[in-house]
C-alpha cells in the first residue's frame, strides 16, 4: 500500500526557499508570478494491508517525524 | 490563479533524502515501511487567468528552473 504525505509551511510562516524561487523565476523572465511557496512531497511503500491502520501509521510518522507541525501542516493520502 | 508541481527523482535514481527517513522511520518503531521517496511540492500563484496559459507557463518553468529533467520527472496540476 502506498501513502503520499505532503508537508507545507502554514501560511504566515516566512518561506525563503519559496521566496528565492519566485526570485530566480522573475529573473528569468517569468512575470506575473505572484507567489511561491515550497513544501515536501514523500511517497511512502508501506506494508499495512488496511487503508485506515496504513492512515493511522503515517499520520503518527508525520507527527513524529515527516512535519514540524508547529510551523508545517501536512497533508495524507492513501493510494 | 494557482498551480501546484511535484518534483520527484526518476525511478532508479539514488534517492538518499528518501533513505534517510526510512532508516529513522524504522529506528522511531515504525515497521513494514518498505520504502520512501522524497520530492518537492511547488505551488505557484499566477497572475494568468486561462488555464492552458498558465499550463504552459508552469510547464516552461518546470523544464528551465524547478526540475532538472535528466534525472527528475514533474507534474503540473492547475488548481
């Protein structure tokens, strides 16, 4: 079974990587890029045949380790 | 308008980012993680308004700036 967590900073929390994309994106030439934020997509194989436990698992993985969750949210997907 | 892009390493590309969290993962007491990719999650606030523009915009700068393409593959979804 495969899960797909993404992991982004919550709004308000300052994101220079996004912010050095958007930058390098402008002086390449790309106008109207209004915004950029940059956040974590991890694909996860696990071996739980259960939709719900392999839920349950990944998000006690992103609690404990995949996201800060002070300053990120995270998102999880069971495929 | 918003666009979110994936940035994942090809299949077959050494992906050491993805092995490290494995290892944590199971060194934390998660067993049966078979394995774990990890890439990038873009999202993108542009000022076009069509969204085969905007397509085509994000597509161009996947291909100059956001993925390298010989050993990454991405997705362009318009939201």
């Amino acid at each position: 079974m495969k899960a797909r967590v993404t992991v982004m900073l919550r709004d308000g929390v300052l994101d220079p990587q996004g912010e050095a994309v958007r930058h390098a994106l402008g002086a390449l030439g790309f106008a109207g890029v209004e915004g950029v934020r940059q956040g974590k997509l991890i694909e996860i194989d696990l071996a739980a045949t259960d939709p719900a436990t392999a839920e349950a698992e990944v998000r006690a993985m992103c609690e404990k380790l995949l996201a800060n969750t002070v300053i990120e949210r995270f998102t999880v997907e069971i495929l």
